[in-house]
C-alpha cells in the first residue's frame, strides 16, 4: 500500500497525522491506527498486521481484521491512497 503523492505524513507524540495537500484536510490516528498504517506502508500483508495488532494490544484477531480492514478502507473512501488494494488483498471488491 501507498499513500498518495501529495498525502503528508506526521508522527505526533499520540500516533500520526496525515494531511491530503490537495483538500486541506487531516486526520489524526490513533496508536492503534498507526501501527496499521506503519505496516502496510512498509509492505506487510492483512494476517502480519493482524499478527501485530493482536501481540501489541488487548485485541483478538477478528477484531484486530475488522479495524484494520475498516481504516483502510476510510482511507480508500477519502482516496489518501494509492490503488491496488483489492489486489493486495487489504479490501474487498
């Protein structure tokens, strides 16, 4: 997965902030979502963030599917990222 050309990303003392350059809009993600964004950025698949997010946090693997799958696809929806998705299995067609 990658985010957009002209997506900022900033590490914040609570988790990350990413700012789409060409709205002006941000949002601010959680440690929880962070950890889900640092993975997938740096090209692990669902079941490794699964895996993660499970040892990590007090959180058992069908939930810790169900967040992942629902911030990427907020991600989709506000088009922070690049596409390829289905094909890299992190969202449903």
């Amino acid at each position: 997965m990658r985010l957009r050309a002209d997506v900022s990303l900033v590490k914040t003392d609570y988790g990350k902030i990413l700012l789409d350059g060409r709205s002006g809009k941000y949002w601010e993600l959680n440690p929880t979502g962070s950890l889900v964004l640092d993975e997938l950025l740096s090209g692990k698949d669902l079941d490794a963030v699964i895996a993660r997010l499970t040892a990590e946090f007090e959180v058992g693997p069908e939930q810790a599917r169900s967040d992942a799958q629902a911030l990427v696809a907020a991600l989709v929806e506000e088009g922070l990222v690049e596409e390829g998705l289905v094909e890299e299995g992190l969202v449903d067609r």
